[in-house]
C-alpha cells in the first residue's frame, strides 16, 4: 500500500467515523430522554400514591396539636381528684398518649416539621411542669394557672399547626 491508497482509505473511513459517533451521540441522548421520562412517570405515579397518605398525616398531626393546646386540653381532661400534682401527671400522660398514637406519622412528613411538631409537645408539657410549680394548692387552681398562661403567650401548638400549614402549602 502506497501513500495514495492510504488517503483513499482514510477518505471512506473518515465519513463513516463521522456518522457513527453522531449516530452514538443520538442515541445516547434518546436513552437518558427516554429514562427521564420514565423516571417522571414513576415518580408522578408514586405521586398520586403517596399524597393522599401524607396529607393524612398532617391531618392526624393537626389534629393533634389541637388536642393538645392547653385550653383545648384542660376542658376535654377534667381532674379527677383535687391533687394537682395528680392533675399534671394525667395532663402530661394524656399528651404522651396522643404523641405515641401518632408517632408513625413521621415517616411522611419532613424531619424539620415532625422535629418542630416534637417541640410544640414538649414546650407545652414544660408549661404543664412550670404551672405546676406555681403556688395553685389544688386541680382547679392549676387549671386555673395554665389558662391564665397561655392567655399571655402564644401557644406552642398554634406556632407548630401554623408550620404545618405553611409545609402542606408547599407540597401543591
């Protein structure tokens, strides 16, 4: 082989070179198209799934920092003796008993928002205890306090229900 077959050569190689790397280039990008769009389906499938399960979620911890806003929480818990530190310990088994029922909810809601949802439970749990320290004498003195308290502050579950809503708010 001479110089000049050599060019020859090279002349039929170099379109075929040419078209098989566009070609390769082509495909390349309908394969990852193709499984992004597979991709979006799944994921818009599991959407249709998932929501209507992590809403109820909210829902349920919605519902539970309702019940366990204090003027909510000491009008459906009546004290059943005069003791009050009976009354603060069947206050703050009531909340535990609402939180551990949920409990299972975290698993479709943020870490952020189930992390401020555990706050709001153990601010106002502490606002029990701290009440409790007060010089109220029986139940109906304690009651008395905690209502008097959360009229001068914002509740913890107001503060937790309103980031809630603004997560709920997020997912449309």
């Amino acid at each position: 082989m001479n110089g000049i077959d050599i060019l020859q050569l090279f002349a039929y190689l170099l379109p075929a070179v040419v078209t098989g790397v566009v070609a390769f280039y082509f495909f390349k990008m309908h394969t990852k198209n193709e499984e992004g769009r597979r991709r979006f389906l799944l994921h818009k499938d599991s959407q249709k799934n998932t929501l209507p399960i992590r809403l109820q979620a909210y829902e349920r911890m919605a519902l539970f920092l309702e019940r366990i806003a204090i003027p909510k929480l000491v009008v459906r818990v009546a004290p059943k003796s005069a003791d009050k530190s009976d009354y603060e310990n069947l206050l703050i088994r009531t909340i535990e008993n609402e939180y551990e029922h949920n409990l299972s909810q975290q698993i479709y809601m943020t870490d952020e928002c189930w992390n401020v949802i555990k706050a709001a439970k153990n601010a106002t749990i502490q606002g029990i205890r701290k009440s409790a320290m007060s010089e109220a004498d029986n139940a109906d003195k304690l009651r008395e306090d905690l209502l008097n308290d959360m009229m001068e502050k914002s509740s913890p579950s107001a503060t937790a229900l309103s980031y809630v809503k603004r997560e709920i708010g997020a997912l449309w």
